[in-house]
C-alpha cells in the first residue's frame, strides 16, 4: 500500500493526464478513482469499492439524484424552466445570470448544478453568448455561494453536532466565506461579461410567472416543514409533477432515459467509491498526525486539513465528519469555540471542495456544455485565491484575532 496522499496525488495526475488524451470526462474518473483505492489500500479496496457502491448513503444519493434529473427533464420539455428564467430575464439578464443557480443551490439535491445548467444553457449560450468554460465557471461557482451560511446544507448540520453547538452559532463564524465567495464570484462574472458584446435588454416582468415556481417551493416545504430526507421529497415532487403535466409518452421515455444516464450514474457511482476509499484509508487521520507531528501552527494546520478532505472527496459533509473530531481540541466545544479556527476549518474545505477535479457538480456541467478542464479553472483559481484572501480580510478585523 502506498501512503494515501501519495496515492491521491498520483489518481490526479492520471485524471490530468487522461483528460489531456481527450478520454471521456466518466471514464477518466472512474480510472483515476480505482488508482487511488487500489494504491491506498491494496487488495482491500474491492471490499471498500463493494462497500461504497452498495451502502444506503449510496442508494439514496442515486435515488435524489435520479430523482431531480428526471424532474428537471420534464420541467424543461413542459417550458416551466423557460418561464422561471424569463421571469429572472426580465428583471435583468446579468441577474438572471446569477439569480438561477443561487435559487437552486438553496435546494439540497446532488448534483443540484446541472439543474440549473439546464435551465440557463439556452441564456448562457445562444442569449449572452458567453463561451461553454466561462458558462460552467458561473454555473457552478453561484450553485454554491450559500454553503457556509444556508442551515440545511449537511456541511452546517454536523458542524454544530461535533462541535455540540447551534446551527446558528456556526453560521455566526462561517459567514465571511459566504459573503467572499459571493464578491469574488461577483468580480470574475463582472470582468468576464464586459469581455462579450452579448447585451441584452431587459423585458417586461410577467409576475404571473412567479406560480412556475411552485415545484421548488413544494421541495422546499418537504424538506424544511416536513422534515422529510432530500431523496424522498425529490421523489414525491417528481412524481407530483409528472401528475400536474401529463407528459407524453415520448417525454416519459426521454425524462427516464435522462435520469438514468450510464455516464451520469458512472460519475455518482465513482464519487461514492472515492469517499468510501478515503474512509477506510484513514487518510484524515493520517495527514493530522503527519501535521500536528511536525508542530504546524494551529491556523494552517485546521485549513488544510480540511483542504487536502475537501478536494480529495469533493463532499461537504466528508471534510466536517472527518476533520473536526479531529481539530474539535483547537476549536473548541460548545461555549468555548474559537470563531477564527472554525471559520478557517470550514473554508479550508469548503474551498477544497470547490476546487476538487472530481465534484460532481463540476463534472456534470462540464459534460453537459461541453466545456474543458483547463478553461474552467482559469477562472475557478482566481475565484478560490479571492474568495481566500477576502475571507480574512473580512473575519480577522470582526473577529479580533
């Protein structure tokens, strides 16, 4: 076995690699993904990957994915996707820009960037007129602005119970990398659109579109009133929706086929089997001790903990299950919590995760507009280093550190 941020280094490098061959963006995830388990833990890994594809997370990661996918199908072919997004349009199409993806990254779902690239791909592209990388980059950068500081994200959830505290006082700390992140987005988006002759003006609102809603309100009510897991209310509104639009059979056929993708559940399939092989590796662990060994400052030590989790698993809630046990003696407990250090454990991940080569969000929108590794992340690198630089720019003065 080779030691599991060697193993991990090595996996990315043949994603790299396989990419710059032109290989299809599945088949070099899960590729790089058996590297990874193979080199990390042996033999081990076809129990770890068995694990991984058969665990109750995993089926009901596939059945809200599938669940939403379908949904979105049929939104899109019914023209209620088109009605919500001339709604935004006429208010004005740099906000519509920003204002989609934001809506649905407050609905929890997997994969949830792909909803809102189908819904603005024909505004992006034909519309704006803006290229296929720089499309993805805004896509996907504002489907997550709101995960240090929306109280449903898992992220926030099992920051609160490691660190036995509220909800609400982890958002009290988290905040700063919302609002950077959000400023940051803001600059890129702002800077790269000048670039465009895509002016569009803006329409008369139809407030009558505003019911097009309904289907994200009836998401938001079974998981925020009724309590009900994100796969089994994304189940019911899409069933619900299927009732209210009667589609053809062509578009039943076309909305199945769709959310069953063989490329789509390949790339779900390989993230849980990257998670599960992190896991059984003990790579968290591995790296603290490596770390706190070598007396690294507490600072660093809790960003990149969290950073090295979060690009390696691209899972919010994996960098928090996994990190803060383990740094839970730097930040405090309960009353005792230092804000700084749970502000820099979370935006270590946070930013880890926005950056992973492997979030599904980030390989979905590539695949579906077409667009390039290379030409994404010049944009997602000075997005990352701002929303940093700007996190603490902000928190150290409120914060008194």
């Amino acid at each position: 076995m080779v030691d599991p941020v060697l193993s991990f280094a090595v996996s990315i490098a043949l994603l790299i690699g396989l990419l710059i061959m032109k290989k299809e963006v599945h088949v070099a995830i899960v590729v790089s993904t058996l590297v990874f388990g193979f080199f990390s833990l042996g033999l081990s890994f076809i129990d770890s990957t068995v694990k991984g594809i058969f665990s109750k997370s995993t089926l009901s990661l596939i059945t809200a994915f599938s669940s939403a996918l379908y949904l979105s199908y049929l939104l899109k072919v019914n023209g209620i996707f088109d009605r919500i997004t001339e709604f935004a349009v006429a208010i004005g199409p740099r906000f519509a820009s920003i204002f989609i993806p934001v809506l649905i990254g407050l609905i929890p779902m997997p994969g949830g960037a792909l909803v809102s690239a189908m819904m603005m791909k024909e505004h992006y592209m034909e519309r704006q007129k803006l290229d296929s990388d720089f499309a993805t980059f805004i896509n996907y950068w504002f489907r997550h602005v709101t995960i240090p500081v929306w109280p449903v994200f898992q992220s926030i959830i099992i920051s609160s119970v490691i660190l036995q505290t509220s909800v609400v006082r982890v958002i009290e700390a988290t905040y700063p990398a919302a609002v950077a992140s959000t400023l940051a987005g803001l600059s890129i988006f702002l800077l790269g659109i000048r670039k465009s002759s895509n002016e569009i003006g803006r329409g008369e609102v139809n407030y009558k579109n505003l019911i097009h809603f309904w289907p994200f309100l009836l998401i938001i009510v079974l998981i925020f009133v009724l309590r009900l897991p994100a796969d089994i209310s994304l189940l019911i509104t899409a069933f619900v929706v299927t009732i209210y639009t009667k589609p053809k059979w062509e578009d039943l056929k076309g909305g199945l086929k769709f959310a069953f993708s063989l490329k789509i559940i390949t790339v779900v399939l390989a993230v849980t089997m990257f998670t599960q092989y992190v896991y059984d590796s003990r790579a968290a662990e591995a790296l603290y001790d490596f770390m706190s060994s070598r007396s690294i400052p507490p600072l660093p030590l809790c960003f990149f903990i969290t950073f090295i989790i979060g690009i390696t698993t691209a899972a919010e809630y994996v960098y928090t299950g996994t990190a803060l046990p383990l740094l839970s003696s730097i930040i405090g407990r309960s009353d005792k919590i230092n804000d700084i250090y749970l502000l820099t454990s979370y935006t270590g991940g946070y930013l880890g995760v926005m950056l992973s080569p492997v979030h599904l969000c980030l390989v979905l929108t590539l695949e579906y507009y077409k667009s390039n590794y290379s030409g994404v992340y010049k944009y997602l690198v000075p997005a990352f280093l701002m929303s940093l630089a700007l996190t603490f720019a902000i928190a150290l003065p409120l914060m008194g550190a």
